[in-house]
C-alpha cells in the first residue's frame, strides 16, 4: 500500500513537471574553459548566466574542489571574466576580465590578496600563456592603428583584399609580447604585416602559445597577411624569445595549426589536413623539435580531430573528434593506437573544440551534457575512470517533462551509412502522427549528437518530432564521408537527409502533411536547397542565415575565396566551375519554392553575408510565397545577447506553430 501511494505520488509530480518554453534556455547556467589545477585538487571554470535586464551574458570564475564538490566565486561584478590558466605551481590564477572597456590579463594570488590587473595594453589581450618558471606572461594583442597628423587624420581609406563585406579599416595584425607575471612593462617580440591567428567564432579558439620546458622557446602560428581570406596560409613557427627569430618547423606551406610542445620539449604536435588537402579530416602530427614534417598519429581513428593536449609522460596525447552521435575522447600514443575514453551518455561540447584540460597526473576536467540534462563540470581521474559530474548548475532544467533523444542509423544515398538524432515529445505514444521538424546542422564540418540540444527540446515541447540528421559532409563517420561533399554541396547532402525523412516516414509516427524543415548557417543552406528541390515536402521552413548564393560567399564572407576549395578552384578561371557555383546554389531552383519560410539573419555576419536573406526573400516574395524577413542589427554569425537569442527562438516556434497546427 505504502509503494503504491510513493509511485501515486511520484506519477502527480510528474504530471506537473513544468514543460520547456521559450524562457528556458535563458535560465540554463553555461560552463567554459574548464581548467585543472596542477596538483588535480580543484578546477577553476567559467560561469555564466544570462542577464536579460542589461541584455548581457555574466560570467563568474568559479573554483570547484574536486573532492567536496564544494564551489567558491573568485570573481564577482567583472565584465568579460574568461580563459583563467593556472601558474605552473598552481599558485597564482590568470584570467582575462575588461578594464575600460578593454581585456586585459589579471592575476590573482592564492596566497592572499585581490586580483590586479597585469596588463594595460590598448588593443586589448586576445591570449595568454605562463612561462614554465611562472615569472613571465606572453600574451597576443593586436598591434595599434597608424597615427596620422594633419588633414590625412581625416583619410579613412585603405586596401581592400581578401576580407568580408564588412571591414571598414585595414585589418591590423595580432603579435606576441612578454611581461613580467609580478607587474612592468611588457617587451615586444614580434612584429611585421603577417598575424598570429585571429579566431572569428564560430570556430575553434586561436593557437595556444606553448612554451618550451627551459622557457627559451615558444610555438607560434604565422599567417601570411591578416585579410581573413588568407588564414589558411598559415605555418607552424618556432620562436626565439630572446632575439624574436623564428624558423618553420616544416616546409608545408598552408593549413597547419594549433601547434603544442611537448612536456619534455622533445616534440610538436600540430593540426594539419590528411594528405594536405582542405577537404579531409583534419589530423594531429607528430614532429621532432628540430624540424620536419613528422607524421599523423590520429590516422587511423579517421576522424576529424578537434583538440590535442599533450599528456605529462611526452608519449601519448589526449584527442577528441565527433563519433557518430557522440563525441569522444581518446588517448593517442605517439607509437601505437588510440584507447578511448569511456564516457558513457556524457558528451564532452565541443563548439568545433573540447572543452576541457589535463593536469600532470593525467586528470581530466571537461565540460559535458548527457541527453537530459545541459552542460556541467566533468571529472576523470584516468584515462581507465568514467567521469564523474562535479556541479549541478542545471539540475532544475533535468527536472523538467523534456523530450527523448535517439540515435538512429540508416543505410544512404550512394551506400554510405549514415546516422542522426531523433526526438520525441513528452508523452510520445507509438502509433500516433506527429509533425515531423529537421533541425539540420551547420558547418558542414560538424554533426548532430545525441547531446542536450535548446532548439530540439523547444520543439519536441509543442509536441513535434524532431530530427537531427547528419549528411554527406558531417565530420563524424571517417575521411569519406566528409569528403563526399566535395563540389556536392547540395545533392548528395540533400539526399541523405530525405532517406532520413522516408526511413521516419515508414516508422508510421509521422504525419506526411506538416513535415518542416529548419536550420542555420549551413543548416540554413539545406532547408533553402531543400524547399527548391523538393518542394511538395514541407508545410512550413525557417532558413536562418542561409547561405544561398556561392558567389556571394565567394566574394563578401570572412572565408572568402578559401571557399574555392570546395569547388576545385576559383569560379573565375574557368566556366564551367562558374556554373557549378550556380548550380549548386539554392537560388538557382528558387522559383521552384512554395513553402511558406521564415528568413533569419543578422546585420553583422562577416561568415555569411545577409545579402544572400535579402535574395531568398525577394525570390519568395516576387513569386507569391508566404515569407518574412527578420534582420537582427547585431555583429556576427547569429545573435549571442540573451534577448535576441530568445527572439530568434520565439519566432522560429512561431512561425512553424503557425504552419504545422491542426
């Protein structure tokens, strides 16, 4: 009687488990740069809450203890609080927080005293790193606009090159200096018209400046000019800190990064693509100090390799890729295979990066999600330990009725095996139709995982299923399958999604009349291929960002003319490459469009031009299409203040609602 009752009253509480809505992903508490402390006791992570009333992010540097779990605020009231690192012996803490409004490094002594900041610098601090002997700071900022005297002063003109639409000045590049960690001036090491790398996200972080073990060295990236469209002739440079002189580590001459020293100064580790070619998985390289080439040790894990931190025996690297609809984790040798670390339904973030840090006794902090429940603070003692979950910012968000995740996986297009996530409503019931939702993803180097997902919660909660389906072009089934995308932008992509659709179709839950399609950025560029090139499919479509026209993004994106690789060359060196950049753009078939489609973009998207929504939309509109335009005036590849993010939410539910009710 007594169970009877507990399981009643457990079943009521379900009942009135609160939904997730509009407002929920405002409320989630997002997790950062987590890193370990060197003795392993405690991690110090970035805490961040959204603060709608100043329409701002807050961030906190939060130092958690491993052992009790217990958490203590470092920082509090400081704007733009981000990348603390630990000082080799752990007892100091760096972070980067604005002064003036600009970045500068802080230092903050456990040993008593408040955080100062080291730094006054008036471009800013981009990164920094510690010296091995903790008594200098080498940070990357970028180098001070020209003075100009007299009537020139008013002469804002400059060299137009290889960057976006948007540039308004020549871009100025970003170089390394030196401090003292206990205060002075900093000196100046490099200098020139090429950069260190300069990250425009989404993308991975800039190249970390690793040292070498006697403190007289460090690794840097060198990139040829500071026009983004040149950030692929980019080489791995070993730098003399005491003369400034540097001498490449190999004699490849694009593509290469994120190099990293070893711990014994034996070796560098550095990204490059298979075979140099753009189009390939991206692997991680093991080279002498002295120089040379080196070789891929990531090879056969074919995967696309998204971080390499060396680990404190020099002979084995910890690595992470997105794995079918995971992500995961190994440990690399230098000599021999990878073993993967076991997770379980933990799936390390990566946006395009893991999150995460390694101490010299080869425990892990990472931030993760599993499927139910947003992102936390991670803890692996060794590479033979699962992970334990070390904070619960979010457990009131697991709390809630929310939608199951699924992997599922299918036989494609052209007999590649392909995978995705589904997501079913609350209270989903086998033998009903429901409205199906693609949710496709960006990139396309990137991949849907069966991780906690805002947009697929959102949706599974108005009762929709949803459907996350990875395509030709994902970086998460091996070499062939994201190369099959190669001068295939659309076609093949676009037919591996649809045998998703038709495999969801014959489960019999899905409602055939109010199917939609959905995404941004390159998910963008599939729901508006899609809407053209199959257009008796959807009820309703949401293109956010939408790349729809190659030459635009040939021309006016940050990336530019390094788009040329995905069609074999420029398109204005040979004609028929000039049609297959037509082609291949969704405008070419968007007279065919008559799905009723809500366009997204922002005013500031150096990645994908806004004149490509304006296109779409004056296609739908001088065709009779039911469409709206709504343009954020933010800067950037999509809005990352908390209340246009919950706008382009709220409209994109709205819109689809609007098209898929009864």
């Amino acid at each position: 009687m007594i169970i009877r009752l507990v399981l009643a009253a457990v079943l009521a509480l379900a009942a009135f488990a609160a939904r997730f809505d509009i407002n929920t992903p405002g409320r989630i508490v997002r997790l950062s740069d987590p890193q370990i402390s060197p003795d392993g006791k405690s991690i110090a992570v970035i805490v961040s809450r959204s603060n709608f009333e100043e329409n701002r992010t807050d961030a906190n540097l939060v130092l958690i203890d491993v052992a009790s779990r217990q958490q203590r605020t470092l920082t509090r009231d400081r704007r733009g609080v981000a990348q603390p690192r630990w000082s080799p012996t752990g007892n100091r803490l760096g972070f980067l927080a604005t002064v003036d409004g600009k970045t500068q490094i802080h230092i903050l002594p456990f040993d008593g005293g408040d955080a100062f900041a080291l730094t006054r610098t008036p471009q800013g601090v981009q990164q920094f790193s510690w010296s091995p002997d903790g008594k200098r700071i080498a940070f990357v900022t970028f180098d001070d606009p020209p003075k100009v005297e007299g009537v020139e002063r008013h002469n804002k003109s400059f060299e137009a090159a290889h960057n976006d639409f948007l540039t308004t000045t020549h871009p100025r590049p970003s170089h390394l200096w030196i401090i003292a960690s206990d205060g002075g001036n900093a000196s100046r090491i490099t200098s020139g018209n090429w950069t260190l790398p300069i990250s425009f996200p989404p993308s991975p972080p800039a190249a970390p400046l690793s040292w070498t073990p006697d403190g007289k060295s460090v690794t840097i990236v060198k990139v040829a000019t500071p026009y983004s469209g040149d950030f692929n002739q980019s080489t791995v440079q070993v730098l003399d800190v005491a003369s400034g002189a540097m001498r490449q580590l190999t004699s490849h001459k694009t593509d290469e990064g994120q190099p990293l020293i070893s711990p014994d100064g034996q070796y560098v580790a550095y990204w490059y693509p298979r075979d140099g070619q753009s189009k390939n998985v991206n692997e991680v390289m093991v080279a002498p100090f002295a120089g040379g080439e080196g070789r891929s040790v990531t090879r056969p894990l074919d995967r696309n390799v998204q971080r390499a931190i060396w680990m404190a025996d020099s002979r084995s690297l910890l690595v992470s890729a997105n794995d079918g609809t995971g992500v995961a984790m190994w440990i690399q040798p230098v000599d021999g295979p990878a073993k993967r670390i076991q997770t379980g339904k933990v799936v390390p973030t990566t946006g395009f990066w893991l999150d995460a840090s390694v101490n010299p006794q080869g425990r892990i902090a990472f931030v993760g999600s599993e499927p139910m429940w947003p992102a936390e603070l991670y803890f692996v003692e060794s590479a033979a330990a699962g992970p334990v979950r070390l904070t619960e910012f979010n457990k009131e968000i697991a709390a809630m009725e929310l939608g199951r995740p699924e992997s599922i996986q299918w036989k494609g297009p052209d007999g590649l095996q392909m995978d995705g996530v589904v997501t079913y409503p609350p209270g989903f019931q086998a033998g009903r139709k429901y409205p199906l939702v693609l949710y496709v993803h960006g990139g396309p180097r990137s991949a849907s995982k069966e991780a906690f997902s805002n947009y697929a919660q959102l949706f599974s909660a108005q009762g929709w299923v949803v459907f996350e389906p990875n395509y030709r072009g994902s970086d998460n089934l091996g070499n062939a399958f994201q190369s099959a995308i190669w001068n295939n932008a659309g076609d093949g992509p676009g037919r591996d999604v649809m045998s998703g659709v038709d495999l969801l179709k014959r489960r019999g839950f899905v409602d055939d009349t109010r199917i939609a399609v959905s995404g941004w950025s390159y998910g963008g560029y599939m729901t508006s291929w899609l809407i053209g090139h199959y257009p008796d499919v959807w009820r309703a479509a949401v293109a956010g960002a939408a790349v729809t026209d190659w030459m635009d993004q040939y021309n006016l994106g940050d990336a530019n003319v390094r788009r040329g690789t995905a069609f074999g060359g420029s398109p204005y060196t040979d004609a028929a490459r000039m049609a297959e950049y037509r082609k291949q753009s969704p405008m070419a078939e968007a007279s065919r469009i008559k799905t009723p489609t809500l366009i997204l973009a922002t005013t500031g998207d150096y990645r994908v031009p806004i004149s490509q929504s304006y296109r779409l939309y004056n296609a739908l509109r001088d065709n009779g299409v039911p469409v709206r335009f709504f343009a954020y005036p933010v800067a950037g590849h999509s809005p990352t203040d908390p209340v246009h993010t919950r706008d382009v939410m709220r409209r994109w539910v709205d819109w689809l609602q609007t098209y898929l009710k009864l």
